[in-house]
C-alpha cells in the first residue's frame, strides 16, 4: 500500500499507517483447517470467515441483520416453550472454490502463508504443494456491499475449479452446554437455491425476514446450476491455470423490500465498477479509519491486540445492529450461537473502547438498537412493577421484548450513561434531543418509582438485584444502582435543563444529594494476614501484595436479614454463589462515580482494597483490568492484562472466549457436556463440546478499554492524560477526550511533558496535569502562550473550534518528533502460550 502518514496535534507524532499495522497483520504460516481458526473480514454489516480445508478456499458467510423472529411478546432466556423458537441471528451459508485435490493439506505443502492485513482490512493467501498454486485475494467491500474474491491458479492438470454456495440451516443450541432441542430438522427448511442466469442465488425465508446470496464468477467462462434444495454451484471451465474473481452479497429483508432485486444490483454494480476501483474505495475508508487514533506500547503483544478489536469493530459495527458479542458477524458453524439473546452486560462491553479510539459510530447500532425498544421498555416497567419510566432487563432481544423474571434494574442508567458519552464526545444535538434523552429520562423515571423517601431523610432502593444471576441476593441500597444513580441522574439533569426541564432537573439533582452513603465493610479476615510490613493478601491473584486498607466496598445488605454482601460474601455463608463479577466494582467502572478525583479518600482505598481482594480468573469480561487502570493502579493494570490475555486469548486470529477452559476445545473431539432434551430433562446424554468452540468479544474490548484508560481518561469534564502509564513504558498515543479533544502525546518511562490538544468543537477544556511542573499552554495555530495558571494541579481553559493547544512542562525539553512507522509481520507472534497467528507445524 501506498503511504500515508499522519500528523497529529502540531506534528508531535507523525505515523506512517500502512507501514506501522503491517507489523500487527496477522500471518498464518499453516493453513487454518478449522473453521474457528478463521480469519475474519467484514464491511461493518456483512462478514466472512476464511479457512482451508484440504480441498477447498471456504469463507463463513454472516451479517447483524440476518433475523429469526420469535413471538412478540415477553420471554423466558431458559423457558421450555422459547427454546429454538426465541429470535435468532442466522448465518448466511457459506461459499468455497473448491480443486478436488489437496491444494492445503499440509502433507503436500511446499509454500503456504495467509495474511489479514488490518491496514487494508485485506486477507491474502498463497498455497503451494508438488501439484497445485493457489493465489487469493479478499475482502468485504462496503460500497456496493460485496464480498470480493480475486483467485489465480496454476494446476499440473487441467481440472475443474468448483464454487459451491450453499446453506444447510441448523438448530441454534443457546444453552448448548446444558439443554437442547433434540429435533435435528429444526432450522433446516426455508433454503431454497436457484440460478438467476449466471449467477447464483441462495433464498432463505424464516419466521419474520427473508434473506438473499447472490453470488457470480468473472473472468473467464463459468456455468451455474442448482446442486440441491440447500445450494448451488458455479463451475469453471476444466482448465490447468485460471484467473478470476467471485463477487458475493448478502441483502435482508431487514434492509430492503427486494432482497433479490438488491442483490443482483450489487453484483451488477460491483462487476460494472471493477475490482481495482473498489479496492481503492476500500482502501481509502480504511486509511480514514485507522487515521482517527493511534497507540504505541513497548509491550508489541498487547499493542497488536488493541489494533484486532479495533479492527473486529470495524469490520463489525457499523450498521442498524451491533454485533452479537457471541460471534459477531462471524458464525463458523452454521446457525449454533451460545447463549443467542442480546445480554446487556456483554452486549454493553463492546462499546466501552470505541469513544475514546474515536470512533463513537461504532456504538450507533447498539445506542439506536436500544432507543427503539424504549416503548416496549415502558410496557415493562408497568406490567411487572406498576410504575412509570422505562425499564431494560439484562436479557432482551433486537426488537425489544425482555425477559422480565429477575430484578435487575441496572442496565437503564448504563444505556443512559452510554447515551450521554456518545453525545459528549460527538457533540450531536439530533441525536441528543431525539435519541439519548427520551430514554435517560425514561431510565431515570423508573428508579424514581423505585426509591423511597425514608425517615433519615435519605432515597433509599428497598431492594434490587446487584448485576445479572447472583443466587439469593436481593439486596438493599445495591450497589450497582446506586453507584449509576450518581453519575446517571447528574447527567440526565443536565440534559433536561438543557432541553428546558428545569423542574425535572432539580429533582433529580435533589435525589443525588439524599442517597445514603456507601458503605464499606471490614477486609475478610481470611482474605489476608497481617506481617511486620502490614497486611498482606493470602488468595488469589493479589496472594503477596499489601493491602491498600483494612475496608472493602459493600454491595448492598440482604434483603431478609441485613447481612451484607460483597464478592466473597458466599465464603462466610451468604448466599448460594459468589456475586455477579464487578458487583462491587461499579462504584469505579462503568459507573465512573468513583475515580482519581477521589485519590486517598476513604471508599477510594476501599475500592483499591476490593479490585485486589476479588482478582482471580474469573471471566473474560471481567471489569478488574479496566479498574486498576481507572484508579491509577498503572503496575496491576499491565500485569491484570497480562493474564487476562494468557487466560481468554484462545483464538490464533486474535480473538477470545470469555473462559479460561475453552483453550484447546477447538482441537479437542472428545470432551462432552452432560445435557438434557428440553421436552425432557430425565433424557440426560453426552454431547461433543468441539463443534460449540465459539468466540466471546468482550474481553477484547476489556484490553483495549484498559489500554485507552492507562493513556487517557475523562469524565466529569476533566482530562487525565498519562493517568495510570507504568514507570517503564515508552510510547505514543492520540486518543479521544469527551467534548470532541481529541489528545496526542509521546510517553517516556511513563511520564509525559508535553502533549497537544485539538479542539473540534471549541469547548472549555479542563486538564488535570500529570505531575507537579511548570505548565504553559501554547497556541499551536499562532505560537502564542495563552494566560492561565493551574489551580489546583487543573489547567482550565478556553478553545476555538479547530484549535490546537500545545500544554508543556517549561522544565523539559521536548525531543524532535520521530516518524512512527514499522515493518510488516513475517511471522506468528507468541507469549505465554498465546498465539496471535499460526506459526509453520508442517
């Protein structure tokens, strides 16, 4: 690729792109031969997933518009009567230029090497073997939405090359790992494959969509024919070398009236265009993209992960739903998704990183998703609990219907809090007005509902569920709802006075200053012990490290006797299981009510004391990494990603499980669950636990979270910049600040001295600076100082849209700016056992 270097905040960090993510592609120097070894490409909407089998190129065909609607009505996410009937995302088929030989078998290699280039959002793969070379070629073009496949290949003998589409429809097994459906018909009809003259076409029609592939070969002579009621094939003249190109696209009814009209019109338009063209178009949105933000980390591992989920987001995110945080848009084995409904905590996850990685777009699918389930959300709220406002359940589906059974009430403040961070970084009062705040004040006219004026004076929330399936928790004053309470109702207030609801601002203001205090609890005492240094931790992760405080934070006291709860409350006979992970850390993240503002604080030490109390392997969306981050915890937080990455980096593409058992299930035939027949539970038998393999995407968006608030934090209208960097880390970044900053700087040992400030919108801009120093701020447009002094360790000041802000130490002497660039990958990289890429084993 041609280069293209940026510049950022008055030519501090010049990056050459192209050059500096080629060192983060992902090569395979085998050929991946199961389909969850694949490696992913996508135009934001439409995605595949490519992998060899011996025989054949194969690409796993899917969207986030691929719908199976279930009834209209409420659920149950384990009810009898839901299971196999509750709304489903499909897979599309899949597609495969199949030799009849074995041109990938590793027996017969002599040359083999696979790349996804992320620059150009590409994969390219070269196959040699004593009898056959196979060049390809591939991407998901987004304009025409088209999946293109550009192939040469060179037989000794003349045979023909067969391009197979076709799509065998399964059962989605969510809770494959306990109960199925035992009906193995279901999912199967509704496919039906024809020829629309030379090309190929794949309809399926389901409960509530119907959903074209269309498919066509150009550059040399080709026929069509139907193969089966499930697919078609495309066959190429029996010929010893060939030189072609596979044009393939995906159109629901959830998008256009005509599927097959659309369809054809995009194979239409992408054959008129011509592959160059639409590899430049291609190009060109990817060099945007990549263009919005950058990192550089001495730890090249954890650096090339950042840029895979910042690249699985794009390929991923971009159209009227977001991707399924099972998956994605990338299902290698027909129709199975664990678990299949949206959950809002793992759903959520995956927007977390994308406002600070500047691209806040990437989040619209989900935001939108949301606002339009508003109406059913109210329904909710007065059906089950006869009060006004809205409420969102942790369990839902893309239209909006909810499992209504446990009380957990959380996730209203944080869609709120999710709609608010996405106006404050993009400033868009449309969205604002029309979207965000009908359901932040919906959100917050429930808990109103909720809380009690008591005799002290105070709002109290008499009982409540503290995150997702905590067995024997209802709890008062919880935790997770209060702490969004305090950060949620501001911001909503805020809004409202904005929009001219100064009376309903008050109110919610006046909650906020009469919610009781949060309460910590003594560190259990078999959680440490103390030595003639202090206490020090005797379990987990932290086993060794000293103890912050003697205080953990509560989550909220048992309803039925008062007791309170914590993480680790089951240790001392409270409860039937350990509470909901990040329980008691939502008072730091994502609620934000907690941070460095608070630094040596009583419940800041606390919460110190309980991110490190409650550190083990838990689960892959674990919030702890992003917690120490937040609260400055620089050390822990490199070492929390550390492990993180060796626990739940299971995938050689870069891509992740959200348990530690999953490594090897790819591989592993033998492994079984115990489950049973839905229609009957005595009927209990094995089932293969391999074929079930499947991606978690939340724990990628934890490390790049992680990342993004080592470098740069905001929140309340303040930047940290350089907040929790350890000591020895050398770099660079240009992040995303709220109030449309984006921030660039260069990192020595962990300090920084100087970074630039571009202003988009020409807010005020509040820095907390990073250290005591001499700070000067500079105009970078005219070099002028501007007049301001710090107050309080704080640089306030005033900026115009457009603007770049140079704020110094005048005690350094800032270096010249290096031209960050880089050289592309040759091999696979490893650490602890974690692979991104496939190194040679043939």
């Amino acid at each position: 690729m041609q280069n293209n270097v940026a510049s950022f905040g008055r030519d501090l960090l010049q990056v050459d792109y192209a050059s500096y993510l080629s060192q983060h592609d992902v090569v395979y120097e085998t050929p991946p031969a199961i389909g969850c070894h694949g490696l992913p490409i996508g135009n934001g909407v439409s995605g595949a997933l490519v992998w060899t089998p011996p025989t054949a190129v194969r690409w796993e065909l899917g969207g986030s518009d691929l719908w199976a609607d279930g009834p209209s009505r409420p659920f149950g996410s384990w009810n009898r009567e839901d299971e196999e009937v509750a709304t489903a995302l499909l897979s599309a088929g899949s597609l495969s230029i199949g030799y009849d030989i074995p041109a990938f078998d590793w027996a017969y290699l002599k040359k083999f090497s696979a790349r996804l280039a992320l620059c150009p959002a590409e994969v390219s793969l070269n196959a040699e073997t004593p009898f056959s070379r196979v060049r390809i070629k591939t991407w998901m073009n987004s304009n025409p939405s088209c999946l293109i496949i550009q192939c040469s290949d060179d037989l000794d003998d003349a045979i023909p090359r067969r391009i197979s589409l076709e799509r065998w429809g399964s059962r989605v097994f969510a809770h494959w790992y306990r109960t199925i459906v035992r009906d193995p018909s279901r999912g199967l009809s509704g496919t039906e494959a024809s020829a629309h003259g030379d090309v190929a076409i794949l309809r399926h029609s389901c409960r509530s969509h119907d959903f074209v592939v269309a498919a066509k070969v150009v550059g040399v002579p080709a026929t069509c024919r139907v193969a089966h009621t499930h697919g078609t094939v495309i066959e190429i003249e029996t010929v010893r070398s060939a030189d072609f190109t596979v044009l393939v696209t995906i159109a629901s009814s959830e998008a256009t009236a005509d599927p097959l009209e659309t369809a054809l019109q995009r194979i239409a338009e992408a054959e008129a265009t011509g592959t160059s063209n639409l590899q430049t178009r291609h190009r060109k949105w990817w060099s945007g993209f990549w263009e919005r933000s950058f990192v550089n980390i001495p730890d090249a591992y954890l650096e090339n992960l950042w840029y895979i989920n910042q690249y699985v987001m794009g390929s991923g995110s971009r159209g009227d739903y977001p991707p399924h945080f099972i998956n994605g848009i990338w299902n290698w084995n027909r129709d199975f998704r664990a678990w299949n409904h949206f959950y809002h905590w793992n759903q959520e996850e995956l927007n977390w990183p994308v406002f600070a990685s500047g691209h806040p777009e990437l989040a619209l699918g989900y935001l939108k998703m949301r606002a339009q389930a508003l109406p059913l959300a109210q329904q909710s709220a007065m059906r089950k609990y006869g009060i006004n406002g809205a409420w969102y359940s942790d369990v839902f589906e893309r239209r909006g219907w909810q499992d209504e059974g446990v009380p957990l009430f959380t996730p209203g403040l944080q869609i709120a809090l999710d709609m608010w961070r996405y106006w404050r970084h993009t400033g868009d009062e449309e969205f604002l007005a029309q979207t965000a705040y009908p359901v932040m004040r919906e959100a917050c006219m429930f808990y109103l509902g909720l809380l009690k004026e008591e005799s002290d004076g105070l709002f109290h929330l008499p009982a409540s569920h503290p995150y997702e399936h905590a067995s024997g928790y209802m709890v008062r004053d919880c935790l997770t709802d209060m702490a969004h309470i305090r950060t949620a109702f501001p911001a909503t207030a805020t809004v409202a006075e904005r929009l001219g609801e100064r009376d309903f601002a008050e109110r919610l203001r006046d909650v906020v200053a009469r919610l009781p205090r949060v309460e910590t609890l003594p560190l259990p005492q078999r959680r440490y012990r103390n030595t003639p240094e202090g206490a020090e931790f005797t379990g987990g992760w932290a086993k060794g490290l000293k103890c912050p405080s003697d205080r953990i934070l509560c989550a909220g006291r048992r309803v039925e006797d008062g007791c309170p709860v914590h993480f680790r409350a089951v240790e001392e006979g409270t409860g039937s299981e350990h509470l909901f992970p990040g329980s008691d850390e939502s008072l730091v993240f994502p609620s934000g009510a907690l941070g460095l503002k608070d630094k040596a604080s009583e419940l800041f030490e606390a919460a110190r004391t309980t991110a490190l109390c409650n550190w083990e392997e838990i689960m892959g969306w674990s919030v702890t990494p992003i917690v120490f981050a937040r609260l400055g915890m620089s050390d822990l937080a490199e070492e929390a990603l550390r492990r993180h990455i060796v626990h739940f980096q299971h995938f050689p593409q870069g891509l992740w499980n959200y348990q530690g058992s999953q490594s090897g299930s790819a591989t592993d035939f033998a492994t079984t669950f115990r489950v049973h027949d839905r229609a009957d539970e005595q009927d209990e038998f094995p089932f293969l636990r391999q074929p079930h393999t499947h991606f978690g995407l939340e724990p990628g968006a934890v490390v790049q979270t992680t990342v993004n608030e080592m470098f740069l934090q905001s929140y309340e209208g303040v930047i940290r910049v350089c907040p929790s960097v350890p000591q020895g880390w050398d770099g660079a970044f240009s992040l995303w600040a709220e109030g449309g900053f984006r921030v660039s700087a260069r990192v020595l040992r962990g300090r920084v001295s100087r970074f630039a400030v571009e202003s988009m919108r020409g807010e005020e801009c509040c820095i907390a600076l990073p250290y005591e120093g001499v700070w000067e701020v500079t105009d970078g447009i005219s070099d002028a100082t501007l007049d301001v002094q710090p107050i309080g360790g704080t640089l306030t000041f005033p900026t115009a849209a457009g603007g770049v802000y140079v704020v110094s130490d005048c005690n350094e002497t800032p270096g010249p700016a290096p031209l960050l660039s880089g050289c592309a990958a040759i091999h696979a990289r490893e650490r602890e056992g974690r692979w991104i890429g496939i190194p040679r084993m043939w």
